[in-house]
C-alpha cells in the first residue's frame, strides 16, 4: 500500500514518515529540494529505496505543483497533505500564507481527481486554527465548530495563519462536495504542538514554531517571567502523527474532521515538570512560585471522536515536556 506525503520536511511530517514506515506502507514524501530530500533519507539508513523515496514540489502554491508527484508506479492509494506555511514572519499575507495553503490543498485535490484515480482517500493537515472562534469561545469545543473568520480579517498579519488553515479546510470540504472526486478525505485539526524533534535542523534558530517555547525555556529566556501561556491546549507531535496514519487505516474515518489534541496546559505545568524531569536546567527557570495563568473559566474540549474512531491514546503531558526537552539538547539547546 503507497502513501504520498507532502512536506516531508516538517515537524510533523517526520514522526509521519516514521509511523508509515512501522506500519509497512510504502512512501513518498515531497520536498522543496534534493538537498532536504537526501538528508532524510539519510536519516533511515536501513529503509530501502521501494519503501521509502522522494519527489521534488518546489512551491505548493503553482499552479499543476502537484501534477507529476501523485503519479507514480505502482500507483498511490492514499495521500497526507501536510505542507503548509506556519510560522510569523508575516510579510505578505496573501503569496506567504493563504496562497500557498488554500492553494496548496485545491492544488493536490484537483491533481489527484486528474491523474491518480486509484486514491482512495486524502488526509489534510488543518488545525484548531480552523476551530476556534477567538473573539467568543463556545462552551465546548469540538469538530462541529468553525473559526468565522472573514477574508476581510485574514489580511490581518496576526490573523492570517489562522485564517490560512480555515480557508484551506474550507476548500478542501467544498472540493469534496462539488467535484465528487473518486477519493474521499478527512482532516486532522491539532492545537499547539509538542514534541521531540527528528528531522534535520540546521540550528536552533530554524526551530518550528510550536517548538519555541521549549527552546526558550532551556536558554533561560523565561527565567526572570513566565510569558503568558496564550493558547491552553496541546497535542504530543507522535500522536498526531499517529491519527494522520489511522485516518487512512480506519475506513469510518473518512469524511470526518479530527479535533486532536491531550488537553489543556500552561507555562508554569511546563517548568513545573523541566524542574522534576531535567534538574540541571535549575539555573535557566523561573522561581517555583511562578502563577498558573489557566482561566477558572476556560472552555471545555471533546476529543472523543480521536479516541473513538481513531483509537488515540494522548500521551501524559509529562513525557512531551521530558522528551521535547531532550530532544533540544541533543541539538545544542
Ligand atoms: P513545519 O514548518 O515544520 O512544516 C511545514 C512544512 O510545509 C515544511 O515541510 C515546509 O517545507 C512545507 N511548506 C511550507 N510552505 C511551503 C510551500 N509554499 N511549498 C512547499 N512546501 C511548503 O511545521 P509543522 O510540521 O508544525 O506543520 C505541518 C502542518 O501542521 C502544517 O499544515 C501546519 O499548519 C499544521 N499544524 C501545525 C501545528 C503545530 O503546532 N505545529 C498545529 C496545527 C496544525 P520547508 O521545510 O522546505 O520549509
């Protein structure tokens, strides 16, 4: 069974890899060049070259990017679209963010309804970005809600990744429904994520963004105030990592978003646990006392469909704080 994945190169994207990999599929991921291409393929040795490959995408956001990579010999059955701009070095919002992510995920849709008619389901990438609704939470947040943002809004530098990944969705659904394509899809939609880094960083500094805060934390950027938490839920990056690959093994997952995520979390749980799991960090954290900044009032969250139908099991947040924090200093944090 062939699975085509793109931005192989991401955070995410490389726990992805490995869970294939254990589950037996055969995969092709997608990089921006030969270079990213090779040093992860460099980083699975003994995996050989049928069960593990690349092919060139330069820019998700051309138009027919996608055009030669969903063809391939033996043909794919199922494809993870994971590549999408996140970061906030905002310059442009339209060509840096929502070009390439509404772009991106009608452009492989649209490529795969044309020349891969033997995939039988997609799996997109989006996020609790789609979810939310900021301005006025629900009691309950779950897949039934919808960020509202407008496109108004989405020019809006401090809007825009969120809005990006609320139009991307939006259009992959809408594809669905008007194009009747000969696959069906499901998304995946996790808040912030955790965890311990496997792909290739050519340093600290290109770290992914919802890593940042470890990275942080471990310079002593924290030391003399906690920041404020900001957004109060996550999800282990390995167990994200695992629903995308029991989207496409579960047969009912398929058109179904995914609201994924272990629950909730503040700064000071994060030092709490760095302070009983890596003592040595002592020096770089702020003092025990620092406040809980959880609201008495927060929202609740069902994940219920990730456990029922994917079959997630969330990892405790203690093993993501210990083992993101290892894996930075494996890396030179
Ligand atoms: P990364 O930045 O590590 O990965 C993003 C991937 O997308 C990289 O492979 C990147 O390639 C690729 N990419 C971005 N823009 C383009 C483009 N124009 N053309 C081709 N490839 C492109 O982030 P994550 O792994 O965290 O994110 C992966 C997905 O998960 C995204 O869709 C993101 O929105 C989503 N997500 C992430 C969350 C998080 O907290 N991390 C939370 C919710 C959703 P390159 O390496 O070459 O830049």
């Amino acid at each position: 069974v062939k699975v085509l994945l793109t931005g192989g190169s991401g955070f995410i994207a490389a726990h992805i890899v490995d869970i294939l990999i254990q589950h037996g599929f055969d995969t092709v991921f997608t990089v921006r060049s030969a270079d990213k291409g090779k040093r992860i393929l460099d980083n699975h040795p003994d995996t050989p070259k049928e069960k593990l490959s690349y092919v060139i995408v330069k820019d998700v956001a051309q138009d027919g990017a996608f055009d030669e990579a969903v063809k391939s010999d033996p043909p794919f059955d199922y494809v993870l679209h994971t590549a999408s701009p996140f970061h906030f070095n905002v310059q442009d919002p339209v060509k840096d963010f929502l070009d390439p992510a509404i772009k991106g995920t009608t452009g492989i849709l649209k490529a795969i309804k044309a020349h891969a008619p033997t995939v039988k389901r997609v799996v997109v990438t989006s996020s609790f970005a789609a979810i939310v609704n900021p301005k006025q939470h629900p009691k309950v947040y779950s897949e039934k809600e919808w960020n509202p943002v407008t496109w108004q809004e989405a020019l809006d530098h401090s809007n825009v990744y969120r809005a990006s990944k609320t139009f991307a969705e939006k259009a992959a659904w809408e594809f669905v429904e008007k194009e009747k394509p000969n696959f069906d899809i499901a998304t995946i939609n996790p808040p912030l994520v955790f965890g311990p880094i496997v792909h290739y960083l050519n340093s600290l500094e290109a770290i992914n963004t919802s890593n940042q805060r470890f990275r942080n934390l471990i310079q002593g950027q924290m030391k003399e105030q906690l920041p404020p938490t900001g957004i109060f839920i996550y999800v282990d990056v390995r167990d994200v990592a695992l629903a995308h690959v029991r989207a496409i093994e579960v047969p009912e997952a398929g058109g179904q978003r995914f609201f994924v995520t272990a629950g909730y979390f503040t700064n000071k749980e994060i030092v709490d646990i760095a302070r009983k799991t890596h003592p040595e960090l002592e020096s770089k954290l702020p003092a025990k006392d620092s406040p809980s900044d959880l609201p008495s009032d927060i929202y609740k969250i069902d994940n219920s469909r990730s456990k029922d139908v994917l079959g997630i099991k969330y990892r405790p947040f203690e093993e993501t704080v210990s083992d993101t924090i290892s894996s930075l200093q494996e890396v030179g944090a």
